[in-house]
C-alpha cells in the first residue's frame, strides 16, 4: 500500500527571476517529488511589489506565471484572497514554509525581515534566497527560530545551486579552516571577462540584467557588496564567526577598465573580485577585492559565468567547488532543496 503524499504548504515573498523560476521548476519536479519523497509542495500564497493574494486550496501555477508575466500585479490574480502587503501573508495565511526572494535591501531587510520574523515567531520555517536578512541579524534570526521550534535554510543565498553552505556545515566537521577564498558573484565575474576581451563595461552588465542572474541593484554586483553578503554568511554559519558586514574589507570592479584587464591577460593573469577569510588567532580577516591570479589556477579558471570556492583546511586538505550558472534555475533549485530537507528530512537550522 502505497503511503500518503505529504502536504506542505508554501508562500512565496517576491515574485521576480528566482521565484517564477521555482514555480518552473516545482511544475516540472511534482511528479518525482510525489514518487521519490512521497511530498506535494503547494503554493498556497504569492507576494509581490504590488500586494499578495491567499488560495488555500493551491494556486494553478501555470496560470500563476501567465498572469505575471503579462505585467498584472499578483494583488489582481483571480479567484483568490487579495492581501495589501506581503507582511500581511506571511501574518494572516496558513502555510508550513515562507520562501524569500525579495530584492535585497541592506539598509532595514525590508520586507523580508519582517515577513521572516512573523513566519519564525509562527513557528513556521523559511528558506531565504534573499541575503539580507541573514547579514544585518544572523544570530538574532537564529534565536527566533530555536525559540519556536522553526527552523531557516538558506544554501540559495550563497552561490545560488552550489552547495558550499552544506558542505561548509556538513562535511568539514571537526576541520579547522585555515583560508576560504572564492568567486562568489557570476555577474561581475562574467563581465571581468567580456571587459578583457574587448567588451563595454555597460554591455557585458546588460547581458547579465538581461539573464536575471544580476541583482535588482546591480551595484549591489560591481560594487562587492553582493560577494560581501555572502562572505559575511560563510562566516556564521560555516566558520563559526560572527561577522557583520562592516567587518568586510570591500572593494568593487568598477575602477578596472578594459586596458588594464587586458595587461595582465597578456602575462597570463586573470582579474578576479575574490572573497577571502584568512583566520588570524580565533578570528579571520574578511576582504573582498579585485586580485590577480594566475589563468592556469583554480580561481583563474573559474570563467564567465561559474562561481567557485577553495576550503584550506587541516584533516580535509583543500577542497574545490565550482558551478556554472547561467541563468536563476539553479538558486531556484536550491530553494527546492531546501524545502525539501526542511519537510522531508528534518534538518535545517
């Protein structure tokens, strides 16, 4: 006899790349999340810029996509319970997992901290794709899961499909981890290598916009800040140091021009805006900057579009991972990851 599906009820925070690009994935994954896991995840709430709207029986998601893709706001999608705000979702519907993907706000975490908060004091669970939350308050969203017995995943926020956080927190127990370095940002990484070989700096940044893979904000990209963010949560939630942003050394790829990126290509070196944590006594020292580096070497060859990272380590020796992501299916399916594991195994925060 077989045994019957599991239920979990999800609402979606945002609605832009990341998340259309779940739902896609969910509609093309249903039937091998009923057959391997037993598990129907149903999207029961969707929020964006202009409102949110509650279907407690399920949202078709084909008709869900269609609608927002012809320029109409969730608020207005028929045949379900109009909201004014994504906080209001997250406040008055009926759901086991928030998922988060809204643009990345460092100033408050707007309207992500808020909509978290409410999901954890619920003692509802989220997966988080958007990094804010996690840099401006990592261990005060920790507490307020543990207090109601909810828990957060968020492998999507650092480099989108890569597992770096759960290889970071899984597989280097009992490591002590000398240096961590890495390409964390495929726009700026994509774009360093369309400016070497002749590119406009505006026409390389276009491309990435027009992939979704560049933040909202792509200064958020050229700037470091988006490697940043993602170094500051590799810090708490792998290295066991509890960073904040303004603990960041951060330097950006706007200052580089075509001429100088080409100079050092001609040497065989690469420019590359690497993340570094060095550990120093108990501590590590935390940069983000533009770094020459060998074209033969790891993080040399980590081109156009891949990410990338190199775990120094003591018993594990050096560990490298890299991913080549063109597009947001890949952080979308992390997201499903994530899910996954909350309902299905357990594990999580």
């Amino acid at each position: 006899m077989e045994t019957e599906l599991k239920v979990a009820n999800l609402i979606l925070i945002g609605f832009g790349a990341v998340h259309q690009n779940f739902v896609r994935v969910l509609m093309v994954k249903r039937g091998l999340l009923a057959e391997r896991y037993r598990l129907e995840l149903r999207v029961v709430g969707v929020a964006d810029s202009g409102g949110a709207t509650y279907q407690p029986a399920g949202f078709n998601l084909k008709a869900l996509l269609e609608h927002k893709l012809s320029g109409s706001s969730i608020y207005a999608f028929p045949g379900g319970r109009p909201l004014p705000d994504a906080l209001s979702l997250a406040q008055a519907s009926e759901y086991g997992l928030l998922l988060e993907a809204s643009p990345v706000n460092l100033s408050d975490g707007e309207p992500a901290m808020a909509c978290i908060q409410a999901a954890l004091s619920r003692g509802r669970s989220a997966v988080l794709a958007n990094k804010a939350p996690l840099v401006l308050d990592y261990s005060g969203l920790h507490d307020l899961a543990q207090a109601n017995d909810a828990r957060l995943a968020f492998s999507a926020t650092v480099c989108g499909g890569l597992p770096v956080l759960n290889v970071g927190q899984r597989d280097l127990l009992g490591a002590t981890l000398h240096k961590v370095e890495g390409i964390f940002n495929s726009t700026t990484n994509y774009m360093l290598a369309r400016m070497a070989a002749g590119e406009a700096y505006e026409a390389a940044l276009a491309e990435a916009q027009r992939r979704g893979v560049a933040e909202t904000n792509p200064a958020l990209d050229v700037e470091g800040w988006d490697t940043a963010n993602k170094l500051v949560i590799i810090a708490n939630a792998v290295l066991g140091f509890a960073a904040k942003l303004e603990d960041v050394e951060v330097e950006g790829i706007t200052k580089l021009g075509q001429r100088q990126l080409a100079e050092v290509q001609d040497a065989g070196n690469v420019y590359k805006l690497i993340a570094t944590a060095d550990r120093v006594g108990q501590h590590y020292r935390l940069s983000v900057k533009p770094r020459q580096v060998s074209a033969n070497s790891f993080l040399g060859g980590i081109s156009q579009w891949q990410m990338g990272i190199h775990f120094h380590t003591d018993i594990y020796e050096d560990i490298y991972l890299k991913i080549d992501e063109r597009e947001p299916t890949a952080t979308a399916a992390a997201m499903l990851r994530d899910a996954v594991h909350l309902v299905v195994r357990s594990t999580g925060f």
